[in-house]
C-alpha cells in the first residue's frame, strides 16, 4: 500500500497580502479629511473669524462686559463644584465597580449610564419637578427661604448630574485592567485601606483619573441644556458662558456672540490638547525603558 502523503497546510496569507490596496487607504484618508474639514476645522476657523471680525478691541469689549464678565464667573465657579465632586463619585464607584463582586452590579453600572442616554433637558425638568415652586420639595424650600431653581444652587446641580458619570466612565476600565494583585499584597503586609488606595492604586489609574477630569470640566463649562431649563435665564445671576452667548446671538450681537462661544472652543481645544498630552505620558509611562 502507497504510503500516503501529508496534507499540505493551508497557505498563509502574507502581511503585503492583509493590506489594503494603495487606492482604498488614499480614499480612506481623503474622506476622512475632508469631513473634518467640513465639519470640525471651517466651523472653528468661522467662530473665531467672526469673533474677531469687528477688531480685537471689539472682541475684548465684549468679553469684558460686566454680563459677560458674570457669565464666565459663574462657569467657573460651577465647574469649580462638579469637577471635585464627580472626582470623588467616580474614583468611589470605579473602586467598588472594579474591585468587588456584589448583587446588582450589572444594573449599578447601567444607572451610571443614565445622564449620557437622556436628553440633557430632561435631566433639567426632572429637577424643576423636585425642586420648582411646584414641585416635590418646594413647599419645603418655601418654608425656609430656600431657592434652587433659578439659581446657582439648581445649575450646580444639574451640572453635577450631567456630567458624573465621565470620571467613573474613564477610570473602571483602567483600574479593571490594573489588576488587584499590588493591593492585595499591601493588604496583606498590614497597610491600610486608605495607604493601599493613596500609594499603590491611585498611582496606577493616574492618567485615566486625569482624562475623566478633563471630560468632565469641559463638559461642566459648555453644559447648556440642563443649565438652561434650570437657569432661568436672569443676566448676570444664572447665565453661563453658554446662555450668554445664546442670548447675544437671539439679539443680534453677533460679536459678543461669537466671542464667548471662541471661549468656548479654546476649552474645547485646550481639553484636546491636554488629552493627548495625557495620553502620551501615560503611553510613555508605560511603554518598557
């Protein structure tokens, strides 16, 4: 009997023979740029031509007007308020998320997802229904000279709402990947809780902890669905850079207009930039010496 022969392995396609043909990747690239440059470059360039299309001297005017001023104030001092407060929230659900196994941890995660699937206002009416004139506590806030809508006390909150859940989005699948073995060897020599978390955990989860806070304050500062339901729109008291700007536009103050909104750009641009500053030291960090 005819011994018989081996079969052959199939043919292994060549790296070459993966890549896409030089045509498609051009078109790729071509389309790609394209609907950036439709999309995200020409509309910045026309914010910030407009805003200075009057003449820098135009453009500071408006930028120093007292409202403005007001406006921007109050941006900063709400931003000043969620930022810290969802850093705490987020490292406290990221740490119970990624570390404990407990019943109702699939829904937890899902509850967090909640500000990012509703419409942003809609989180500002569900607060106009707790906390308006009418609403579920404002005879209790009636009674003690108390006002939260209308306020800065309901923009902190609807700020705070709308934006907790970008640190916790950024920082559980960083410390998920991180690993507990480091923090149940400090457990085990005797550290602390607290020692375990401040010198072994946070170190680890650093750069994801600083991505989620740039999120988080960008988002804060440009918030305007939320804010402006619960607002109220009164100049100088409860308008953020957002509203005002939204108001000068409705007026036909186009420079004013395009001035606090070039503001809003550079936030956003600035938050792009440190993202990638961010994102480079920790591949840096992490890539072997």
């Amino acid at each position: 009997m005819s011994a018989v022969a081996p079969a052959l392995p199939a043919a292994v396609p060549t790296r070459t023979g993966l890549h896409d043909p030089p045509l498609v990747r051009l078109a790729l690239i071509g389309i790609s740029l394209l609907f950036l440059a439709l999309f995200v470059v020409t509309p910045l360039v026309l914010v910030f031509a407009q805003a200075f299309s009057a003449g820098l001297g135009a453009f500071f005017r408006a930028i120093g007007d007292p409202v403005a001023l007001a406006a921007i104030r109050l941006t900063l001092v709400v931003a000043a308020i969620a930022v810290p407060l969802n850093l705490g929230f987020g490292l406290a659900a990221a740490w119970l998320i990624a570390r404990f196994h407990f019943v109702g941890k699939t829904l937890l995660t899902s509850i967090i997802d909640i500000p990012l699937a509703v419409s942003p206002v809609i989180s500002g009416m569900v607060f106009v229904l707790l906390f308006g004139a009418q609403g579920f506590f404002g005879p209790v806030l009636r009674e003690h000279d108390l006002k939260i809508i209308f306020a800065v006390p309901g923009i902190v909150l609807a700020t705070i709402f709308v934006t907790f859940p970008l640190v916790a989005r950024e920082v559980i699948p960083v410390m998920q990947a991180a690993g507990s073995d480091e923090e149940l060897a400090a457990l085990t020599l005797g550290a602390s809780s607290w020692q375990t978390f401040w010198r072994i955990t946070l170190p680890k989860i650093k750069w994801g902890v600083l991505y989620g806070v740039l999120l988080t304050n960008a988002r804060a500062m440009g918030e305007f669905g939320a804010v402006s339901v619960v607002s109220g729109h009164i100049r100088g008291e409860t308008n953020t850079i957002p509203l005002h700007a939204e108001i000068l536009f409705n007026e036909y103050s186009y420079t004013g207009a395009f001035a606090m909104a070039s503001l809003l750009a550079l936030l956003g641009l600035g938050t792009l930039v440190a993202q990638y500053v961010v994102g480079w030291l920790g591949r840096s960090e992490a890539s072997p010496r």
